[in-house]
C-alpha cells in the first residue's frame, strides 16, 4: 500500500465492521460515515485513517465514534510512533543491562544500575530502620534534650515622655 493511497469505501467498510468488534457499543454505519467523514476531509493517508480510527475505538473514554473524525491524539501519528520507539528501546536497553539515564541529573544505583541513586526501589525494599538508641550509640545527646532555636525578639519599646517638661522634676 502506497503512504499516499486514499481510503477506498470497502476499506472503511471493512474497517468500521473490525471496529465494531472492538467496540461492540459503535456502530458499524455510524463507525463507517466517521470514517468516511476523516477520509473525504482528507485528515490522512489510508493508513493513517486505519491508525486513528483504532486508535480512538481503543481508548475506552471516548464514547462515541465520532471521535474518529475530530484531531486528537489518536491522529499523531508521529509522536506517537517516535514515543512508542522511544519505549521499545528503553525497554531493550533495561533488558540488556544498560542504565538509560534520565532526563535528572540522578545517577544510578551502585547495586542496581537500572535504578536511579535516590528512589532505587530495591534498596528502598530492603533498608533496616535506625535501631531506637542509635543516638545513644553514637554519642549524640537524645532528641529531646536539644538547645531550642534561638529566636529573635523585637526590642521593647522605651517609655521617654514625649514633653521634655514632663520628665524633669525639679
């Protein structure tokens, strides 16, 4: 199939009755004259249709297949293929061993190179709690015997008259 093949009537009604198996709720006609709606409006290549319109049947909030016809995200085809390959080598590069660094400047855990430093969550699985004397044992004064924050206060006001006859006794 050529990338700039139109979508022929059989191939959306052919389309429309697959979708409808995946989406017993949508209809095949109205599946069909949304279909039929996105290729006379020329939103994509016969393939791209096909994409979009499985796309929108799989995603369970849209309700209604006239979806098919409007943008979306079932129509970036783009983004969604350059995600999708993004993840498949994630996926490959964690299957072979190899640390895929993240768009953060942590680094991967020593013992387990496919997780990052700070939320490894194998490490995090088997960490043991400080024991409860374990300021004790290390010489530190426990916690509730520590010098409170000093605090600063405003200075009192002076109490000077304000009629310098006022003040004087003579």
């Amino acid at each position: 199939m050529a990338d700039d093949q139109k979508l022929t009537p059989e191939q959306a009604r052919k389309l429309a009755e697959l979708i409808n198996l995946l989406r017993p709720n949508w209809g095949v006609k109205g599946t069909y004259d949304q279909i039929a709606i996105a290729a006379q409006a020329d939103m994509g290549n016969a393939t791209e249709i096909c994409i979009a319109a499985i796309r929108a049947a799989a995603e369970p909030t849209n309700e209604k297949p006239a979806i098919i016809k409007f943008p979306g995200a079932h129509w970036d085809v783009e983004r969604n293929l350059a995600t999708t390959r993004a993840e498949l080598k994630a996926a490959k590069d964690k299957l072979a061993g190899r640390y895929a660094a993240p768009d953060t400047n942590d680094p991967p855990c020593a013992d387990h190179p496919d997780e990052h430093f700070s939320t490894c969550r194998e490490c995090a699985a088997v960490k043991t709690p400080m024991p409860p004397d374990f300021r004790t044992r290390a010489g530190l004064p426990p916690k509730s015997h520590r010098k409170p924050a000093k605090r600063r206060t405003a200075p009192e006001p002076t109490t000077t008259p304000t009629n310098p006859a006022e003040g004087s006794t003579a």
